[in-house]
C-alpha cells in the first residue's frame, strides 16, 4: 500500500496565493479596497483568523496595507520624489498625481541639542521647534519626518503648522516666502518597531534616510531635517543643480 507524504499548501497560502493572482492582474488596482475579512472568510469558506494570516503576509510583502478603521487597501506604485534646490512635499506628490497629505505626531518647543545647534547656527540650549509626522501618498504612509526650527526667529510656528500642515505655506505664514536646500545626504536604515508600526511595514523593513538643511536668501538657516522614506513606496530622484 501506497501513503501519499507529499505535502498539502496551507490553506492561508492557498487564499493568499490567490488574492496575489488577483492584485497582479488587477482585479483589484492599486488605491482598491479588498474585500472585509468577512466577506473573504466567506468566499474562500475559512474563518477570519485564516483570512487575516493571508493578508498579513501580503502586507509583509508590501503589496497590501491596513488603514485603521477603513479596511486592507493595494499599495500604490512607487511614488518618484525628487531632491533638488527646492524641495516641496505637497507640490511634488501633485505633480506626481497623488494626493499628498500630513499627520500630525508631536510638536513642541525644546532646548537644541548639539547637532541641531550647530547646523542652524544657534548656541546649545537656544529654544527650537520640532514638528515630527506622518507624510501620506492617496492616504498610504510613505515617509516619517521630523523638523527642527529656530524658535526665536518663528514664534508663532507651532500654531501654524498645527493648522497648515504644510512647512512651505507655515513659513510663509511667519514671514518667510521662499527658502532652498542647502544640502541632502543620503543613507539607508532598516525599520524600528516604532517607525514599521507607523508605516505600516514589517520590522526590519528598508528605509531610506534623508538629512537635510534649508536655507533662506542670505544663507541663514531655517530647517533641519531628516526624513525615513519606506524603501517600497518611494523613489527619490535626484534632480540637476
């Protein structure tokens, strides 16, 4: 007598197989809602927690991610970001055609570290905004920032931002119209627990870290930045002097 040893597919595989043959043939496109764990617990007659390891492991791949309270959504396609003399998050996502957007994790006004001291050309200790968020393509996390400003030069930043949401249109809103990248450097970094869970990305994950400082007119300092950008949803592109 003969035993068939040869080794069945996971059910989970098998749905999650099966959802990437729909995605791959757009079934469902990039920005498209999939189906509640619900309804795919039903067509695929398992029960929900089946469902969800299928979609956890396409969320690990990147082709999927959960928005809270919204549902599991297929990833865009990469998103070009260009870093020139001019960098502007909203304009460039637009330019791009995606919907661009920012949410808001923290702000507050601090005494600047060594670093931060040094590249805005401030004594350590002098007081300093830091806006830190979330930057959104079509509602997808794409990139964490955090920005540092001289808070004697822009008092009323905070409040700004916190309304605006948008450093360019902030700045402007404090008397500063037209600011330049000074310079960007470059260099990759893999996901923190903290950094995947806003991102929506596995541990680990590849992130690409941009450091950056602009500059007003006269060369005087006005932002220090640095920015982690998910390595499977952006492309930064580096654009002619």
């Amino acid at each position: 007598m003969t035993t068939d040893t040869a080794k069945r597919t996971p059910i989970w595989k098998s749905i999650h197989d099966t959802l990437l043959r729909d995605i791959s043939e757009r079934r469902y496109a990039p920005g498209d809602k999939l189906p509640t764990e619900a309804a795919l617990a039903r067509r695929f007659g398992v029960n929900r927690h089946t469902v969800r390891r299928a979609l956890a492991t396409l969320a690990e791949d990147g082709l999927v991610h959960a928005r809270r309270g919204a549902g599991v959504f297929v990833a865009q396609s990469h998103t070009d970001y260009p870093i020139g003399k001019r960098v502007r998050f909203h304009q460039n996502l637009r330019a791009a055609g995606h919907l661009p957007g920012k949410q808001l994790l923290a702000m507050e006004t601090r005494a600047a570290d060594t670093t931060e001291a040094e590249l805005l050309t401030l004594t350590q200790g002098d007081p300093v905004h830091v806006y830190e968020g979330l930057s959104l393509s079509d509602g997808q996390p794409v990139a964490l920032f955090q920005s540092v400003f001289p808070a004697a030069r822009f008092p009323g930043l905070p409040e700004a931002l916190t309304r605006l949401r948008s450093v360019t249109a902030a700045l402007a809103d404090q008397g500063l119209d037209d600011y330049t990248r000074a310079w960007t450097r470059l260099n990759a970094k893999l996901a923190t627990p903290t950094q995947a869970l806003h991102l929506q990305l596995r541990e680990g994950a590849p992130l690409l870290r941009t450091i950056s400082l602009n500059i007003d007119a006269d060369g005087k300092p006005v932002e220090y930045g640095r920015t982690w950008f998910s390595g499977d949803r952006v492309t930064l592109t580096v654009a002619d002097p």
